[in-house]
C-alpha cells in the first residue's frame, strides 16, 4: 500500500515536469506523426493497393507501436535519474524502497495516452475511421496501455543497467525493432516470406495489433484479445520483480 | 547516548578499500567535522551512516538504530544533503519541495507549508515558482539543504556543503549549520577546508585513505599542525627584504614566498595582537602592505604536519 501510494505521489512529478516542459510531449507526438505519414503514403500503396484502404489496416498497428517507443521513455527516465543525486534522496527517505522505480512506470501512463489521442487523432484526419463500439475501442485502448505498461519493465531493466542515455536508446532499438517491425503491424503475415513468419506468429505485439485491429475496426478477433492480455501479465509477472531485483542491487 | 557510532566500519569496491575501519563517535546536538582531500573516503562513509550504502564489515548506530539491520527506522530520522544537487531541475522549488513532503506523509495542506515555511528561511521565496534549472549554485545548494530538513531530521548529513559556493553562500550556509545545531539537530559535515572544520565543528575526524588519521578538538588539531600563519604583501616588491626583517623580529622566523610576494610566518600564541604589533612596525619603517593576514593551515599542510608527507 505504502509502495503504491508513494510510487503515485513520484509518478506526479513526471506530470509536473510534462507541465513546465511541455516540448517533451512534442517529440512524443511528432514520431507518430511521421510513422503514420511515412508508411501510409509510401509503403501503403505498394502493400494494399491504395493508401486508403492501408490506412485502415495500419493505424491500429502504429498506435500499438508508438505506445511501446513511449514505454521506451521509462528506460531514459529511469537512467538519466540514476545519473543524478536525486535517487539518493528518495532512498535515504522512509519510503518503500522500490517506490521511485515503481514512479517512474506510472509517470508514464499520461505519456501513453498523448501518443494515443495524436496517432488516433491524425488518423481521423487523414480518413481513418473507427468501425468498433465505443466498449470495443475502449478495450483496444485499455490492451494497448496494458501492454505498454507491461513492456516499461523491461525498458526499466534497460535503464537500470545501461551506462548512459545514449546507450538506453541504441538498447531499446534492439528490443522495439524486432517486436513491431517483425510483427504484421505494417505488412499481413500471409504476405511474408516463411521463415519471418514464424517469428511473426509468436510475437506478442503480432497478437497484440490483431486485436487491436479487430476491436477498433469491427473484425473478429477470435483469442487474439486474450492472448495479448496473458502476454501483457506474463511479461509484468517476469520482469517486474527482476527489475526490483536489479534496483536493489545495484542502487 | 550517541547520535552516531561506528566502529570499524569499512568498505570495499572492487579492489580499493574506500573506507577502511573508521571509527566515529557524534555527541547528541553537536556538529563534527570529516576532513580530508577527494578520495579520502569522507562520502562513502556518509553514504554508508545514511543507508545508501552497506558496509562489508564494521558496525554503526544512527540515533541509537542499527543503521544496517534497520535502516527504515534510521530514514526517519535522518536528513542528507549530497554532493551533487539532489533536485529535479526541471521542477519548481515549490514543488520540489513539496513532492519530498508528500513523500514524507505530509497532507497537501502540510506539505504546501512547511515548503513556504522553509523558502522563506532559505530567502529563496522570490524564486519559489521558477523552475531550478534557472537557480545560481547557491540557491540550488540553499534548496538541496532545505529539501533535506522537510522531515525535521534529528540529526542531517552534509557532503561537502560549501564546495564551489561563493564566499557569501559560504558564509549563509554556515550561519544556518549552526542555528540546526541550536535546536538541537546533530550534524555530521564533510569538508575540505581546515577554516571550515574550525569554524563549525566541535570535533574533526582528519581522513586520508580510507582511515581516520587523526581526530580531536579543533584546537588540539591547530596545535598539532601548527595554527596560524601569518602573512604579509608588501604594496611595492623593493620593501620585500624590510619586510622580512620586521616579520623575522616579531615572531623569531620568516619564510619568503617570492613567486606569490609574500612574507609568512607561523603564529604562535595571540594572532590578534601578533599582528597588531607587526602592523605597528611596517607603519613605523614606512611600509605600505596591500594585504596582511591570519590564515588557517591550508589541507596540504594538515596532511604535511600530520602525515610527514605532502600530498
């Protein structure tokens, strides 16, 4: 109770600091800005023919992309901390040991919800249209985050160990390149050469777009929902205690 | 009972001992002083007393708690003021504040207070709503202090409080030392100046790799390293050898520091009256001085007298 009631209090600040510096938010929305406009215009009609219809199929798939580039943002966040003197002054504090680990994972929650309001958003200009009930896309939206959430912990592993914020990115790349890009977020499986399509088939996030895709467009979504719901616990169950392992460890 | 005692306390990194058996006693309401250069080992022993970091051998007690077995309890007790600003730049130093407050358990309304309550004091109150990155090292150094008493600790660690401030914050920060120490909070302070250990502490533990080299009243420890010099500029470079002669008849030596154009000697006894009288003479011979002075033993030469070896 004590670690979740000061890991929000912690999670505040990350809300102040989008406050006094809001071109943070910025650089957050311009990277969906440009996915949306890079795939949709140049890939689009090479894959489905006319980029209408390929807006459709994509943007689902971009939301669930630029949502896990921001969950990215807790591995800098964490690290750029760990820098500072200032996680010296929370432990020597009575509060629960992990709870500015914990902060920084919630902190990013509001970060998620701006990417999503922008991708969705230039959607919605650009022609793409919601076919779901609002429960469907609210449901999208709550997987979506769900799994972010989920990925932030081992981006905080990232941030724990990487020796600078240069090297939480070139670290996270590895990650966030294999998980979207080898996933049928851009391009159906069935379009891909065989051997990519067993990595495709077995990514969570491949699990996680169809589901999205369906609930946002009306399609069926078959198991699709579920499994990316048991991904999304089963990462936490892994990897947040590891990251509360490490923290203790090396702080 | 002790605010702090440690006995044996050491720790390895690696294959440098960084600290290596230090023994600390702190009297209740009482500021004491760990001097010594980089390196000496002086943050790793407060990291270690504040629960940052735990020893590998030794023992502590921090407000009478076992600081390895119950660190918790020791948390709530303590305030720490680090090297490097502990601050979120990017925040207010309202909302730095309190943030820390609310962490602290405080209530919206408490946190809110005690943060005005403590800009104030801090004469930081006009920069309250700025954004700390626009803060001057003293301010951001004011801030760190204050950020550190929200909890009103019973007993505060300051890492090297004054390094790199200007001759005033100095001075503000001390001021504020010792109006803590009047109300009873106990202070452990590093240092790299002798003048600071001097004018602050009742006690000073001389540090150098690792191990406590020496430790005592300010006092015994000017006493031991040889107090004060004297020194003396004469305003034109011919009034150097007159000068000398005038220093040399006062206090039997004088050493001549060509490259800084300077006269020193050590003071033995009344350093007031020394340097009235030397005063006196150069006033007599017709020698203007552009500075005259009492100064502290430099660190370099705590550690010559202590050590025997210049560092």
């Amino acid at each position: 109770m004590k670690l979740v009631r000061h890991g929000l209090r912690l999670a505040w600040r990350a809300m102040l600091r989008i406050k006094h510096s809001p071109e943070q938010l910025l650089d957050l929305s311009l990277s969906p800005i440009m996915f949306v406009t890079l795939f949709v215009f140049l890939f689009g009609t090479a894959v489905a023919g006319n980029w209408h219809a390929y807006l459709q199929f994509v943007l689902p798939g971009v939301a669930v992309q630029s949502l896990l580039f921001a969950s990215m943002g807790t591995a800098v966040g964490l690290n750029t901390d760990l820098r500072s003197g200032i996680f010296d002054r929370f432990r020597s504090l009575p509060i629960a040991r992990t709870a500015p680990l914990l902060g920084h994972v919630l902190g990013d929650f509001f970060r998620y919800l701006v990417t999503l309001v922008v991708v969705l958003g230039y959607g919605f200009v650009l022609g793409f249209r919601l076919r779901g009930s609002v429960l469907a896309v609210l449901a999208a939206i709550g997987l979506m985050v769900l799994f972010s959430f989920a990925m932030s912990w081992p981006s905080s592993i990232i941030g724990l160990l990487a020796k600078t914020p240069t090297s939480v990115q070139g670290y996270s790349f590895l990650i966030l390149f294999p998980l979207t890009f080898g996933s049928n977020i851009f391009v159906p499986t069935a379009k891909l050469p065989g051997w990519l399509q067993a990595w495709v088939k077995v990514n969570p996030v491949t699990q996680l777009s169809n589901a999205v895709r369906g609930l946002m467009l009306d399609q069926p979504i078959g198991a699709t929902a579920s499994h990316a719901l048991l991904w999304s616990l089963a990462i936490v169950v892994v990897f947040a205690p590891v990251a509360g392992w490490i923290y203790r460890r090396i702080i | 009972m002790l605010a702090i005692q440690a006995e044996g306390l050491t720790k390895r990194f690696g294959k440098t001992t960084a600290v290596d058996g230090v023994a600390l006693a702190v009297r209740p309401g009482t500021i004491v002083g760990l001097l010594g250069p980089n390196g000496a080992g002086k943050t790793t022993v407060v990291r270690m007393l504040a629960t940052l970091v735990r020893p590998d051998a030794g023992s502590m007690r921090v407000g009478g708690f076992d600081a390895v077995r119950e660190p918790a309890r020791v948390r709530e007790l303590i305030g720490l003021t680090g090297q490097y600003a502990a601050v979120d730049e990017e925040l207010t130093g309202t909302e730095n504040l309190v943030l820390i407050g609310r962490l602290l358990e405080l209530s919206r309304r408490e946190a809110r207070r005690r943060a005005d309550e403590l800009l104030e004091h801090f004469d930081l109150t006009g920069a309250a709503r700025r954004s700390v990155k626009t803060y001057s090292g003293g301010m951001r150094r004011r801030l760190d202090v204050a950020t550190s008493l929200i909890g009103r600790p019973r007993l505060l660690f300051l890492d090297e409080p004054t390094t790199g401030l200007d001759p005033r914050s100095r001075g503000d920060v001390w001021r504020l030392v010792r109006s803590l120490v009047a109300d009873g909070v106990t202070v452990l302070l590093t240092t790299q100046y002798l003048d600071e250990a001097d004018e602050l502490a009742a006690e000073i533990a001389v540090m150098d790799h690792g191990r406590v080299i020496e430790s005592g009243s300010p006092a015994a420890l000017k006493a031991k390293v040889g107090g004060q010099t004297l020194e003396v500029r004469p305003a034109d470079l011919a009034d150097f050898a007159g000068t000398a002669t005038i220093v040399e008849a006062v206090l039997g030596a004088a050493q001549i520091d060509l490259e800084r154009g300077l006269v020193a000697a050590p003071v033995t006894g009344a350093g007031a009256a020394t340097m009235a009288d030397v005063a006196r003479r150069l006033d007599g011979a017709g020698i203007a001085v552009s500075e005259l002075g009492l100064r502290l033993a430099s660190l370099d030469e705590v550690f010559l007298a202590l050590t025997g070896v210049a560092r």
